[in-house]
C-alpha cells in the first residue's frame, strides 16, 4: 500500500526515481576516487535538474501533438471540408 500512496507505479515518479539512482551510481565512485564533493554534487544536480526541466516540457508537447492528430482524423473520418483544417495547428 505504500507504493499506491508514494506514486512508486507511476512512470514519471518511476522515471525521476531511476534517474536519481543513476546520479547516485555515477557519483559515488567520484566520491570513492577522491574527486571534489562539491563538483560531484553540482554535477549530480544539474543533470537531474536538466531531466526534470525536460520532462516538464515532454507532458504538453505530447498532449498537443495527439490532439492535433486526433482533431485531423476526425476531420477525416467525418469528411469535413478544408474550413476545418485551415484552423488546425500542426506540431511537430
């Protein structure tokens, strides 16, 4: 029941928390080496800062372009005219 609670089956909560185990994987043998902390830790931040950003961005772009698609195959299926196409917006 934790899990259901945490979002541990959710992929993007599965997805952050693969890459924060992949940072950690990267970082520790940097730590172990003797390398900076403190440059290990901005590195391990920033690029999990970077994921996170993308990913924010991947959800509306996503949703867009299917809406997109779905508006033209309704268009298609209903055999609407080329009024309703000019006003559709193509992502890609």
């Amino acid at each position: 029941m934790k899990n259901a609670r945490s979002g541990a089956s959710h992929p993007p909560v599965r997805r952050i928390r693969e890459d924060r185990a992949a940072g950690v994987e990267r970082a520790v043998p940097e730590l172990a080496r003797g390398d900076d902390p403190k440059t290990v830790l901005e590195a391990l931040s920033h690029g999990l800062t970077n994921k996170l950003m993308a990913r924010s961005y991947e959800t509306p772009i996503q949703r867009a372009r299917e809406t997109s698609s779905l508006m033209a195959l309704v268009a298609r299926l209903y055999q609407l005219g080329a009024a309703t196409n000019s006003s559709a917006v193509v992502i890609r």
